[in-house]
C-alpha cells in the first residue's frame, strides 16, 4: 500500500537517537512524532563514536536520512574561519558541503515542501526553494547562553564568548524573519527572543518538554546502585557539558561541605557520560563525591537517591534531568535558574533555592524529614503527569505543519497557531 503521509525535512545538529542526553530527548521525542503524520527525511550529525551504532535504528522513524560524522576537535578548529567571515562560530562548526547536497536533492526529487530544524544553526540549511513551511525548532535563546558565560570569562574567552552571543543573535533574526515559526522550550526563553527580534514576535511561540512518564516511572523496580552508606545525593547529566561542569564543581565545594558538616555521612554522586577532568578531579579533592561515569541506566540511581539536586548556575529552558527526577517521584532541589518556566510550585512539587547556603539548608530539610520527601516525590509526580506530556505539547507542530499553504502575502494561520500555544503555556515556578 502506498503511503499517503507527506514528506517531511528534519534537521537536527546531533542524531537524535538515542535519547540519552538532554537535547537528544527533546530531538527524539520531536522525531517520533513527526514519523507519526509524515515520511520524515532527517539530516543530522553524529559526532561520538558510541552513536554511530545506533544509525541503522533510524528505519524505523525515517524513510531516508543522511548522517554526517564530525570530529569535534577538528571542527572546532575549522569554526574559527567564522572570525575572518564576520559570522558566528556556531556556523561554520555544523556546516557541511555534502549535508547540503543531500537537502537540496531530496527536497527536489522528493517534493518536499514542509520542513523542522531543531536548534539554530541548522536553520542555514533552510534557504532554498521549494518549501512552503519552515518551523525552528530554537528550544533555547543560545545567543543570551554565549553572552552569559562572557560574564563568567576572563580575556580572551570573554570578548570571543560576547563576541559569538553578538553575532549568533544576528543569525537567529534573520532565520526566524525568513521561516514561518520559531518555537522555544519556555515562555521566558519566547519572550526573551521576542524582545531581541521585536519585528517577527507573532511567530514566536512555546513547545515545552516532556518526559516519558512510563520509561522514568517509580513503579519500576530496580537494585540499588549504591554501596551501603550514608544518604546520597544524586546530580545526572552530560558531564562533558559546561554548564554540568560548573553545576557540580559549585556544588561540590561550597554545598557539599555545609550540608555534611551537619550529616557527615552524606554521598553526592555524580552520574553522566564523558565526565570532564575537572568532573574527575572531585572524587579526589572533595569528601564524598563518586563520579560514575557512563551507565547504562540512570532510573535506578535516580530511584534509589534520597534527593536529586539540579544546582546550575546557568540554564536556559526546561531540564529534561529535573523532569525525569520528578517523574521517578523523587524530591528535586534546584537553583532558580533551572526553575524558570517550570510548572511546579515551590515547597510542593520541588525546592527552589536563592544561594549556597539556602540549597545547603533545603537539602537538610529534606534528608531530616522522610514524609515530607515522600510528599514531595509524589506531588512532584503528578505535577509531570500533568503539566508535562510530549504528546500534548508536540501536537503544536502538527498544526504548523499541516495547514494548506497560504494565499500569497498572507500568513494568517501561523500566529493563530503560535498564539494559541503561547495561551496554553503553564505558569513559572510559585
């Protein structure tokens, strides 16, 4: 039987299976639901070694795709001619003569007129003719991201950071001004976006994440991994990733000291793939830190943990870590700027902290009091039941994608689309 559904362009920076790592969740879980409407065409890259192995898995989503491998040392190098170009660094890094080849072809050959980019810099493979719909799928403002850590850099990372938040802002623009919708992981990263580019704000819009509350479940049962001990803190994340790095350092020495000065037998466990030498070097220097590295299951150290903690300092929409601890009916304590955009009330669902010693002392509320982790692990639960379904959130793309083409000079059904959503977005933490 012939396959009625339409054919579809989906571009992504990294493959999206499987779904081990933040951005790779939220590509995924776009992926799987784009395959449900249409032929999906996916364009991505691979750049570690271990997901190579998962390409042929791609059949079962994708009627062809085309799969880039990248070094990311060499490519690093290869961004800087992003300096003698006047561009953003971003740029060059994701840009590939035969990834473009392969677009331009399949988007002729195969008549395909609607396409997705998930995060900005593959947005530059959008130019061309034939397309009547063109969605980014940003999740966040990365520019805002680079200008933020500037402020954390000395000389010459400072001024190359602030100079790359300068001119990926003037990229992410000019591909919003030139694409139907531009979507955002929270109404804070949206409206941020809508005040850098005010002249294309009716197309801004919010598709939050989610979580697959039947994988990260507590009616799964599972050993516990950790040796007998004290209580255990678990923090889990891609641990090659900066704003991780720099989350459990923090935490590590100025956190860790004051809460175990009240419980000296506490554990902070660090769980993630690729832990960066700085990651490393806490199991040594700091009391009570374990660093895993890569597991093959992260549900039963989220399980079997007393509390989870997100301590990021810097976080730009919705952590698919604090979901799937949520969803798992553990007690997160996070930082507020992980909170932003959440749909969680504080001192219910989650425990928001302003500093240092406030994170120190919610932790301790927490580990002294069994009933009230386990009320909290259950409000928490049913905040993720409720406010944080893929399906639910995802269905906005069907309705961007799917409308007939406008008459020309009109784009009407897009900001109806794009208002609607923005109405449907859950408040920020209490």
């Amino acid at each position: 039987m012939e396959d009625s559904r339409p054919p579809l362009l989906y571009l992504t920076h990294r493959i999206p299976y499987p779904p081990n790592k933040g951005d790779k969740v939220r590509s995924f879980n776009i992926l799987r639901q784009l395959a449900r409407t249409h032929r999906v065409f996916l364009g991505c890259f691979v750049d570690h070694p271990d997901d190579k192995q998962h390409i042929p898995a791609l059949r079962k989503w994708c009627e062809h795709s085309c799969v880039v491998p990248i070094e990311p040392g060499i490519r690093r190098i290869a961004s800087l001619r992003g300096l003698l170009r006047g561009e953003a660094l971003s740029l060059p890094y994701y840009r590939s003569p035969r990834l473009r080849a392969w677009v331009r072809r399949v988007v002729i050959e195969h008549g395909i007129r609607s396409a997705v980019a998930f995060s900005g810099p593959m947005a530059q493979y959008l130019d061309l003719p034939g397309l009547d719909r063109r969605v980014i799928d940003f999740c966040d403002v990365d520019s805002a991201k680079w200008s933020q850590y500037a402020s954390d850099r000395r000389w010459p990372m400072s001024w190359l950071y602030r100079r790359e938040g300068e001119r990926l802002l003037a990229f992410e623009r000019a591909s919003a001004a030139r694409c139907d919708a531009s979507l955002f992981v929270t109404e804070a990263e949206a409206e941020l976006f809508r005040g850098a580019a005010p002249e294309i704000s009716a197309r801004v819009g919010v598709m939050q994440n989610g979580v697959d509350a039947e994988y990260f479940s507590p009616e799964h049962r599972f050993e516990s991994p950790y040796p007998p001990g004290g209580p255990v803190l678990v923090f889990s994340g891609a641990m090659d990733y900066w704003p991780n790095i720099d989350a459990v350092t923090w935490f590590a020495r100025e956190v860790l000291p004051r809460i175990r000065a009240e419980q000296p037998q506490v554990r902070f466990w660090i769980v993630g793939m690729n832990p960066a030498p700085a990651v490393q070097a806490l199991a040594a220097e700091c009391s009570g830190v374990v660093v895993t590295g890569t597991v093959p299951d992260v549900r039963p150290f989220l399980a079997h943990a007393q509390v989870v903690v997100a301590p990021l300092r810097i976080a730009r929409g919705i952590q698919n870590k604090v979901l799937e601890a949520m969803a798992m009916a553990r007690p997160v304590v996070l930082t507020q700027a992980p909170a932003a955009g959440l749909a969680a009330q504080n001192g219910r669902d989650c425990e928001v902290a302003a500093d240092e010693a406030d994170l120190a002392a919610r932790v301790l509320g927490l580990l002294g009091d069994d009933a009230r982790r386990a009320r909290m692990g259950e409000a928490a639960l049913d905040c993720v039941l409720r406010a944080y379904s893929w399906s639910a959130h995802l269905r906005v793309l069907d309705g961007l994608l799917d409308v007939q083409p406008p008459e020309p000079g009109g784009q009407e059904d897009i900001p109806t689309v794009i208002g609607e959503l923005a109405d449907a977005a859950p408040s920020q933490v209490a």
